[in-house]
C-alpha cells in the first residue's frame, strides 16, 4: 500500500532540477555499460484518474541494440519480440500476431524504450526529481519528439545503479508502474532468445 501511495506521490510531483546529480549519472552508466539485461517485473496500469485498470507480472529481457524480449504470464499470455528490425506482438489467446517495424514501434513498449540505442540525452530531456525520501533514486525523461507514445518517463535506480523501477505516462493520461527484479546486467542471452515465427494458423497483421 505504502509502495502505491508513493508512485501516486510520484506522478502529482513536478518539483524537478537541472540534470546533474546522481541518478541521471545511473542512467547514462545503465545505458553505456549494460548490453543485456534479464529481470523479472510486475506491471499495474492506471487510467487517468490514477485507478487500477489491470494488473500483470512476468519476465523480460534485452540486448542492445532493438532486441528484446517481453513475456506476459498473468492474466494472460501474451510475448513481445524485438528482432532488431521488427516487433512482433504474439496474443495467444486470441492467436493473432501483430509485426512492426521497429523504428515505428520504438518508444511504444517500455522493452522499446530500454532496449533502444545510447543516444539518450539526443532524444530525451533528463531531469533530477526531487522525490520524497526512499531507497531509490529518480529521473526524469521527457521525449523531445512530440510524436513519441509516452509523455514522459520516470526511472528509479539503487544506490548500486541497478534499475529498480519504471513509471510512464502516455498520452492518454494512462499510467504504466513498472517494478523489476532479480535484475540481471549483462548476462549471457541464446541468440533465438530475440527470433519470433509465426505459429501455424495464428493471424498476422503487418504495417
């Protein structure tokens, strides 16, 4: 409950400074130095009064640059794939696989966005937020390009610079809470990891 109240918090703060203290040193060393990452997450999405619209867990990880991996287990199966040229979004229930290109799909899932390239300060304004005391340090992105899916991006670090939390808003309003772990830097990822085929009699839908 405290965990909610805070991101909640999190959201209504705007008290933001010049990028130049600690977490936005954690984000430009994540994204120079980590080439894979796996992690575990947990995902709850709010509408725009900031009221649980779902809940959803799974696992997920990446290798730089634009491939990535995205698994859905609760509530329901669902895998997202990024190849490094396309995105492919696989609903098994309703056995229908959505494939994008991956310049159009970057910055519309939060693996996109993690799994993209190091040009970070080239695409997003960093500032430092002033977040009420706790075990993480904040940031925040705001994409510079007035076409990007989220308005603006909050990243939480460890004192250890291990990525800890996610927090987007898109342009709806609707609001993504992301919290990772048994996070994982660099580990040794199979290639096939990152290769998605259609399953027999699955529908495909493609740009």
């Amino acid at each position: 409950m405290f965990r909610f109240v805070f991101v909640l918090g999190l959201l209504a703060s705007f008290w933001v400074t010049p990028a130049q203290a600690a977490a936005i040193g954690s984000l430009k060393a994540f994204v120079e130095q980590v080439q894979t990452f796996r992690a575990d997450f947990s995902q709850t999405l709010l509408d725009r009064n900031l009221r649980v619209i779902q809940k959803a867990s799974g696992s997920m990880m990446f290798e730089r640059p634009g491939k990535f991996r995205w698994v859905y287990e609760q509530p329901h199966q669902q895998l997202i794939v990024g190849d490094g040229g396309r995105v492919w979004f696989y609903d098994q229930d309703l056995e229908q696989v959505t494939v994008r290109q991956l310049d159009l799909a970057l910055g519309s899932t939060p693996a996109a966005l993690l799994a993209g390239h190091n040009a970070i300060e080239r695409d997003f304004d960093l500032l430092e937020i002033d977040a009420p005391e706790g075990p993480l340090e904040w940031l925040e992105a705001v994409p510079k390009s007035r076409e990007s899916a989220f308005e603006l991006i909050r990243l939480g670090f460890s004192p250890d610079g291990m990525l800890r939390e996610m927090v987007l808003r898109d342009s709806f309003g609707q609001v993504t809470w992301l919290i990772f772990s048994q996070a994982e830097h660099n580990p040794v990822l199979a290639p096939d990891l990152f290769q998605f085929t259609p399953p027999p009699g699955a529908d495909v839908i493609s740009d």
